[in-house]
C-alpha cells in the first residue's frame, strides 16, 4: 500500500525523506513525491530513483512529508503522485487510504471555484484543508477530516507552519517516531528503526501533532491524550538481507529461527500444560466453551485458515468455519451456539480482515488475532491472540509468516484439543515432534535448496501450471500455486486432488505441469490415481512426497522429496519446497521476487 513518511528536526529533512521512501519501497508502489516548505513538492512517477534526481541537493528545509502511492484513484503519474497542495500552494497533503465520498466533497469544492490538477480522492482531502485553514493546521485537518467518510492515514504540513506536521490515522496505520532533537512519522515502523525504536502507534480517530522537540496526540473529540512511546524489539539488520540476494529467500531461510520463536516458551510448558499461549488465557475458558470456531484472513492467511480448520476439526473436535476477509465483512453471518472469531494476519493492517473483526465485534462475538507485527491495528482490536514473533516480513510473497502462521495454528489446536479433553498420548507425541521441526526444515533447506533450483528452472518454461493435494494438502496446493503466481507470473490454478474428474482435468495436456502434493498419508493411494490419470493426459508431473514414497516416485516425471511428518505437522514441511519452487522459478525468470508487479505487501484499502 501506499507508504508514508515525515520528519521535523534539526537537520536537511529531504535526505531523510528520501531515506525513509526507501525504507518502504517493499510495500509496492508506482510513484512517489516529497514536500519541503522552502522549495515545494517534488514527484515523479516510477522508482525512487526518479525522485531523488530531481531534488536540490542545496535545500536546508528541516520539515518535511513524503509519500509512496499505489495506485487507488487515478493512474500512476506525476501529476497523480502525492504529496498534494491546496488552491494556495502552502499546504501539502500525503494521504494512504481511499475516501469514499471524495466526489461529493470534490463537486463542492469545485462550485466554489476551487480547480484540480490530479484525478486523486487525496487531492480533494489537501484542497478541502486549504479551504479550512485559518491559521491553526490542526483545527482545518480535523475540521476536514470531520467531513470525510472512509480511511485515512494522512500528514500535512504547510509554509505557515513549517516546523510542525499534523497527522491523522482512520483505518490506515500511521506510526511515531520519537527521537532527540527530531521526531517522525511513518506509516510503517520498519522505516523508524534506523532513526528511534520508539514509538507511538495512532488509534483511529486520533490525530497528532509533531514538532521537533515534541509530540501531542488528540482523541477524536479533541481531548489532548498522554502517549508513552513503545520500544520495538527488532534491530533493522533482522530486515537487512543479511547476504541472501532477495528478501524472499531469506525469509524462507529464517523458517528455522521462525518455528523456534513462534514455540518459545509455549509447548510443553510443563506437565501439566501442553501448550501455554499467553495471548489467549485472559479468554481461555470462553475458548474451552466454544460451540464454533470462524477464521478470517485473506490471500496466503486465509489458507493457512484452511489448513487450521483441517487439524482442528480432526484432532480438537472443533467445528471450524473459514472466511475469506472480503467476504465476511459484507455477509450475513449466522452463529450458532458461542463462536469465537479468528484473524490470521501478517501485517494486522490488511483492511479487510480488519473490517471483519470490526464486524465480528458488533455481533458481540470473542474476537482473536494470529498476528505478527506487534501493535498493530487488529492486534489491539482484537479481545485475545497470538503473536506470530516471525519478525519483520519484507518480501511481498509471505513465507516465514505462512509458516509461523500454521505452526501457531498448530499450538492453537494442541491447546483447544487439550481443554476439550482429547486423548492426551496423540497431543504429547505431536509437541514433541514439533519441538524437532526447526532442526528438520533447516537440514532441508541446507540440503535440498539446489535440488528444487534445479527442478524449477526445468518448470520455468511453462505457461500455466495446476497444483494438486487432498486433506490437509488441498489448501496448500492453493497457496503453492498462489506463491508461484504472485513470483512468477505463471498462471497457476489449485484443485482438491478429488476434483480433477469434475472439470479441471480438461485443461491438461504436455504443456500443462501438475504438480502434485502427495505425502505419504491416508490419501496417498487416492494421490497416485490422480497423478496416473493426469500423466494419461500426458501432463508433466512433479510430485512433493515423503522421503521413500516409491509409490509415488515410480509414477511421477520429477520428485521432490521431503522429510515425514505427523500429518498435523507434514503441510509445514511441504511449504517449504513449494516456496523455494516458486522463489527460484521467479529469479529463472529474471523477475523481482520481492516486489512483485501489481502487489503491494499489506494490502490497507478494499
Ligand atoms: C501472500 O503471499 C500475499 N502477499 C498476500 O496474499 C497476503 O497473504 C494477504 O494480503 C494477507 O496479508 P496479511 O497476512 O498481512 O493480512
């Protein structure tokens, strides 16, 4: 989404500016832009590089304002860029969010002789302040801002007041930085880090403002509002690439380090509890008493949802539901009996999981979060959850979140399985085996990360690609096929291996590769018919399978074989080959893996 970044302190702010752009780039963008009040907004459409060109290195300005855009309203261009500037040019607006009813606002300000240069909703937000300024920035933003429906994560500065910027935070995050002699603003803490690890996370309708030897932060109502700051816990190295040539293959390469942390101090915790998750005692006996369980995620959380309705309802008895974000938040939902609600989220910013919480609580139902970036908006939203601690996830392809995610539903269900009584011995079993994992998938990643490079290039020719998998396997077929398709561009679909006969099977022939998730389970048999039927179409198959599956060996073209696992525990193993696949497919290809076209890496607007 779109990023945005502000500094008020004692030195040039635009090298800053331009620092903290940077430090935001993963968040996908097509153009970007500054303002400093002594020399105006500056923007350009495409990289950053494209903006720092054209910067005079000469400026002394100490405020200033920057902004990555996606493209919501309008077409990446220049005159589309922010930051925006009222009708006289000494007001300047960067805004992440959509407003909804810009157009009604627009054909006011219009009527009143006010002119646009940009087809921009934000640009209406930064004319309609214009309008309202009197003298006091923070009294025009909220009177404004008053009239605005929708999301909003804004800065605005202005000439009249060129040592202070005021920022507002509405479903679109916007985080403080609080430094010595300087403070800033951004909308993602990652881009804080080289400068102060603490922080002030806004609420929504709370609004501030930032001067360099101070911050107020003000309630919706106005009320000024004490603030400490937050310490963040990771150092800024942890999202360098520590020598990995992307990202995303460093973040599969943190598997390890992230299943240890995401069990650190939660299983086995003693001989009486098997799992201890802190998140979520506060609500552990409305937990023990649920009827239903809904998970909510989107993209690559909402199969890691899948996968967790599989191993609760099979080893917890627990009747789960699983919701795509988009959809919950506009459905008529029916609950029967207690039901709790369950975000899976990465960045916990993602709008439509956040709106789906939102919902979830006016229904007064539980509401619980799998989150991973500390002190987010649906980690403080939610009643309870269950912090991922995968650390900071760059790349726009999740994979050590996706990982951390399954293995915390996997602590979920040791957890729910235990208050709900089930049989203590398969639980235990499980744990131990869990323990073992993040020594099993490093040697895997040593061992076998040239296999895979060399199984993907043979596949990076092809143009369309179909995954295959059952139980367990048959949402991590979807999300295989959605890491490949996000990396490569390769048009990839996932069926329930069940499915083939019912359609899907049509569409294979030799230039059309299956690749088949086929570990030794109880559905390995069934798996094997699939892969014969598909090879009679004379389909290429590549099967994942257990380490000396020969069954499957014998009938698949390529094989990739991985380590076997409890089946609670297989889907975390077979992740990783498939991330390494469509990682390597995407660098055969010549493509950036780690911002990918079209993508951005938390996806805060509908
Ligand atoms: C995953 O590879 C994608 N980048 C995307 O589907 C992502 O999982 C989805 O947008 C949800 O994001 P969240 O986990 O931050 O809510």
């Amino acid at each position: 989404m779109c990023g945005i970044f502000g500094y008020v302190g004692d030195k040039p702010a635009a090298p800053i500016l331009i620092a903290g752009l940077k430090a935001l780039e993963y968040r996908g963008y097509d153009s970007s832009g500054l303002f400093v009040p002594g020399s105006g907004v500056v923007r350009s459409a495409g990289p950053i590089a494209n903006l720092e060109v054209k910067i005079d290195p000469s400026l002394t300005d100490t405020t200033g304002i920057a902004h990555t855009r996606w493209a919501t309203h309008g077409v990446p261009t220049e005159k589309n860029a922010h930051p925006h500037l009222d009708m006289s040019g000494t007001v300047a607006l960067v805004h992440n969010g959509i407003i909804e009813n810009y157009k009604e606002l627009k054909e006011g300000l219009l009527a009143q002789g006010i002119t646009f240069a940009s087809d921009t909703d934000s640009e209406v937000l930064a004319k309609l302040i214009g309008t309202l300024y009197k003298g006091d920035l923070l009294k025009a933003v909220r009177e404004a801002l008053a009239m605005v429906r929708g999301t909003y994560g804004i800065a605005v500065t202005s000439t009249h007041n060129p040592k202070q910027i005021v920022v507002a935070r509405m479903g679109s995050p916007i985080v403080l930085g609080v430094g010595t002699g300087a403070n800033y603003i951004s909308s993602d803490p990652a881009a804080l880090v080289p400068y102060t690890k603490d922080v002030v996370y806004l609420e929504d309708g709370e609004c501030a403002v930032i001067e360099s030897d101070g911050y107020k932060v003000y309630e919706s109502s106005g009320r000024n509002r004490q603030k400490n700051p937050e310490k963040i816990d990771w150092d800024i190295e942890e999202v360098q690439k520590q020598g990995f040539e992307h990202f995303m293959l460093k973040e599969i390469f943190d598997a390890k380090e992230v299943i240890d942390n995401t069990i650190r101090g939660r299983l086995l915790h003693d001989e009486f509890r098997l799992v201890k998750l802190g998140g979520l005692e506060p609500v552990l006996d409305e937990i023990k008493s649920l009827d239903r369980l809904t998970i909510v995620g989107c993209g690559s959380a909402y199969y890691a949802g899948l996968i967790g309705k599989y191993i609760l309802e099979e080893y917890a008895g627990l009747p789960v539901d699983v919701e795509l974000g988009s959809e919950y938040r506009y459905k008529r939902t029916v609950t029967q009996g207690k039901t709790a609600v369950i975000a899976v989220t990465q960045s916990g910013e993602t709008a439509d999981t956040l709106a789906s919480i939102r919902s979830a609580k006016e229904q007064g139902l539980l509401t619980l979060g799998i989150v991973n970036v500390v002190g987010s908006t649906i980690a403080r939203e939610t009643d309870a959850g269950v912090y991922n601690h995968a650390g900071p996830e760059v790349a726009v392809a999740s994979t050590k979140a996706f990982v951390s995610q399954l293995v915390a539903l996997v602590l979920v269900t040791l957890l729910v399985a235990k208050e709900r009584g089930v049989a203590e011995a398969e639980l235990k079993k499980i744990a131990k085996e869990l323990q073992t994992l993040p020594e099993v998938v490093q040697t895997y990643l040593r061992d076998q990360k040239e296999t895979v490079a060399r199984m993907a290039e043979k596949y990076a020719r092809y143009n369309d690609t179909m995954f295959i998998g059952r139980k367990f396997h048959a949402p991590l077929a979807a999300e295989g096929a959605l890491k490949l398709k996000e990396v490569s561009y390769i048009h990839a679909e996932a069926y329930a291996g069940g499915e083939l006969k019912h359609g899907p099977i049509a569409l294979l022939d030799e230039n059309f590769p299956v690749i088949a998730l086929a570990p030794e389970d109880d559905v390995c048999e069934k798996m094997i018919s699939n892969i014969e039927e598909v090879r009679a179409r004379k389909a290429p198959v590549l099967a994942i399978t257990t380490e000396g599956n020969d069954a499957v060996v014998s009938v698949a073209d390529d094989v990739l074989e991985i380590p076997k696992l409890h089946p609670m525990l297989q889907p975390i193993m077979t992740t990783i080959p498939l991330q390494l696949f469509a990682y390597y497919v995407g660098t055969a290809k010549g493509l950036n893996v780690d911002r990918p076209r079209n993508l951005a890496k938390s996806v805060t607007v509908e």
